[in-house]
C-alpha cells in the first residue's frame, strides 16, 4: 500500500508537478500572445465607442453599433475559416504531415478569395435587406448604411486574415497572430484619432481607419509567411489544393462552423436589434456594456485559441494522456480569468463607463444593467473553453447542434416571455441563460466526443 508522504507518493507528486509545469508553459506560450493580441480588438471597439460617444448626439455610437452589426454578420459568419483552419492544420501539424499543412494553406487563402469576391458583389443587396429588417431611428440607418458602404472595401483583406490567422494558430504560433493583430490595430486606433480630431470626420472617419488597417495587416501576414515557412512552398501542388476529395473534407468541418457561428451572431444581431428598437439611449448603454463583455470573452479565447491549437496537435499525435491534462488545464486557466473580469466588474464597472461616454442619461441607463455583465463572465468563460476544445478536435457537429439547441429553445423564449415584463433586463437575462445552456450542452457531450480516435 503507498501511503501518503511515503517515497513512491513524493516520486508521483515531482513527476505530475514537472509535467503539469511543461504544460502550463506550453499553454501560456500559446495563450499569452493570443490574449495580448485579443485584447486590442475590444480596446478598438472601445476607442470607436468613446470617440463617437463624444460627438454632439447619440446617434454617432447607434450608427457604427449597426453598422458593426451588419458586417459582424457578414464577418463572423466567415469565421469558419480561421477556426476550421486551425484544428485541420494542427492536427495535421501534430501528425507531422507537412505537405497537408501547406495543401490547407492553400485550401483557405482560395475559400478566403472566393468569399471575399462574392461578399463585394452582394454588398448592397446584404445591406439594403439587413438595415431593412433592422429596427431603428432612419438618421441613425442613414450614418450606419455610410459607415457599412466604406468597411465593406476591406472585406479581402479581413476574410484573408481570418485564413491565415488560422493557419498560424494551427503551426502552434501565436505570436504571429499577435504581431499582425498589435500592428493593424494600433494603426487603427492612430488613424482613428487623426480622421476625428485633426479632420474632423466622424463615423466615416472609423470607418475608413479600419479599411487602411486591414489591408497594412494583411501585406504584414503574407511578409511573415514568406519569412518563415516558404520552404513548405516547395511541398505544394495546386492539383492537391482543388482536389475534391480534399476539399470537401474542409467544407465539411467548416459547413458545421458556419452554421454554428450563424446562430450565435444572430442571437447578438438580434440583441442591438431589439436595443435599437426600445430607444436611442438604449441602445448606446447596451452598446457600451457590450465592450465589457467582448474584453472578457477575448481574454478568455486566448485560452480558447491555444485549446484549438494543443488538442488538434494532442489527436494528430494520437496522445490521449496529454490531451487530457491539456484541457484540464486550460479549463482551470479559462475559468479562472473568468472570475478575475467578474470581480473587476463588480468593483470597478460603474467607474469604467465614464470612460466610455460623457452623457449621463447613456451612464444612468448602463448602470441600470450593470449586475448582468457582473455575473456573465463565468457561463461565457465555460462556453468559450468548450468552443476552442471542440475546433481542436474538429467535432464540430454537436457544437453546431447545441448553438442550434441554445438559440431556439433557450435564448428566444426567454426573451419573448420576459420582454413584456422586464424590458431590457430580458435581453440580458435571454443572453445569460444563452450562455449558461451552451456551457452545460457542451460538458454533457464532452466524454462522447473530445477523446483520440483510432
């Protein structure tokens, strides 16, 4: 019998702690550039916000916020293709298959093109029905539809991004990432400040500061491509990259991502949507305690992205053991940054919202909602872990199912039952129970699929 305390007991705890220290440091070298990167995409939306929060009216913040809608349907939906690429090429990465690696290369950078094209063609069709079919004041459609008109030009280079953002996380590099996200969006932010203050531009000012900016990150992407992996180059063959059978294995993974994605940017199209339509004021405070959320939940996909990359390399390399104690502690990590946001939340929130506007009937009105963002880190923070678990492991179709699950069943009764009664605090209540049903569909049908085939 090995007592605790005895040799044998001593001899296990060094071993479990040496190798649970190699992973947390093989995490955090993943994690750590993804957060850092990760958190300028909201200091962005924050900086728009502040800036068009300090214009004469309200309308400013209403119009980049349905503006954003509409290109966060567009863009989101075009996710799959960062997070396809990523658990595709780390499994293959993990496999040592070179060759693979570069076909999907290949695979996205054409996906990439051909979406890009066919979102240009469509863009006034997509935004004549989407302002359409989206509630609101017409002085604030009108700045919204402006604002649309000039981001839509960036549409190539962001799609291309997203390919090749994927790809990088998928090669177990971050810091690719990083740099291309830092670079884009300081740039962002400069350009920013300069059209507003020193031109005097407003919406259209953030508009075409972030068309500038994706296009200077996307000539960075392809530089550091070259720079570091031309030698794959040589391993390509385009016959490989449209081969059909090829292909529609990356259809298939990424078909079940875009549907997932659909329904959770529509529960938050539908979220400013329904804001817009309760008043201007409303929608602003809901706009800005949205930035709240969006640092958490980037924060936490830091831990989300490295869990795309370590289980999509722990499967390719059939490890089952390190897979295990992989998303072990990557929950831990996740959880635990959840609770930490929570906590600043709850201490700091009211303070953080003058930052964000100077009109206090916009401050009265946030703070009114205040307790929802406080207790919403923590579900997000189970969710996003999950998410970035099951893109590693290309188990991609429960994912769909239990957004699908999460959205009809859950997020719209709610609100529809609540809306009456409660207002606003039902938007928030329909989008905390969202979140709560995908963390517990997710952990129920973990054992089923998160696990070494073969």
């Amino acid at each position: 019998m090995i007592l605790f305390g005895g040799p044998q007991f001593t001899r296990f705890a060094e071993i479990f702690y040496v190798r649970s220290l190699l992973m947390n440091k093989t995490i955090l070298r993943l994690a750590i550039p993804n957060i850092l990167s990760n958190l300028t995409v909201p200091l962005l939306g924050m900086v728009d916000t502040a800036l068009m929060g300090r214009m004469e009216s309200e309308i400013y913040i209403g119009a980049v916020a349905l503006g954003s809608v509409v290109l966060g349907f567009i863009y989101w939906s075009l996710g799959f293709l960062r997070m396809g690429t990523t658990g595709l090429t780390a499994q293959a990465y993990g496999a040592g298959e070179e060759k693979q690696q570069i076909v999907l290369f290949g695979q996205a950078i054409l996906v990439a093109s051909a979406c890009a094209v066919m979102v240009l063609i469509l863009q006034i069709p997509i935004a004549e029905l989407a302002f359409w079919l989206i509630p609101g004041e017409e002085t604030v459609k009108v700045l919204a539809k402006e604002y649309f008109y000039i981001r839509i030009l960036a549409a190539p280079a962001t799609i291309g991004l997203y390919a090749l953002h994927g790809w990088f996380l998928g090669m177990q590099n971050a810091r690719y990432p990083m740099i291309l996200v830092i670079f884009s969006n300081v740039i962002n932010v400069a350009l920013n400040v300069y059209f507003v203050f020193e031109m005097g531009m407003k919406a259209d000012g953030v508009a075409w500061a972030t068309v500038i900016a994706q296009y200077a990150g996307a000539i960075l992407a392809l530089i550091l491509f070259w720079h570091t992996y031309r030698q794959l180059t040589k391993q390509l063959v385009w016959r490989d990259v449209i081969d059909l059978r090829a292909l529609k294995h990356f259809f298939s993974v990424n078909a079940d991502i875009f549907i997932r994605t659909l329904c959770l940017i529509f529960v938050f199209a539908f979220f400013t949507a329904q804001s817009s339509g309760i008043d201007p004021v409303i929608l602003a405070a809901n706009q800005i305690l949205l930035q709240y959320f969006y640092t958490m939940s980037f924060a936490v996909d830091g831990f989300a992205f490295a869990a795309e990359s370590l289980v999509g390399r722990y499967i390719g390399e059939k490890n089952e053991t390190e897979l295990n104690k992989a998303v072990r502690l990557l929950f831990l990590w996740g959880i635990g940054f959840g609770l930490l946001f929570s906590l600043v939340y709850g201490l700091f929130g009211r303070e953080l919202l003058d930052i964000f506007t100077d009109q206090q009937a916009v401050v009265e009105a946030a703070n009114e909602y205040l307790p929802w963002i406080i207790v919403f880190p923590l579900s997000g923070a189970v969710a996003f872990m999950w998410d970035g678990t099951y893109i590693g492991a290309t188990a991609v179709r429960p994912m769909r199912n239990t957004l699908i699950f999460s959205t009809i069943i859950v997020f719209l009764p709610v609100y529809y039952f609540a809306f009456p009664f409660w207002g606003n605090h039902a938007l928030w209540l329909a989008m905390t129970l969202f979140m709560v049903a995908r963390s517990v569909s997710l952990t129920v049908l973990a054992k089923r699929f998160i696990r070494v085939n073969g």
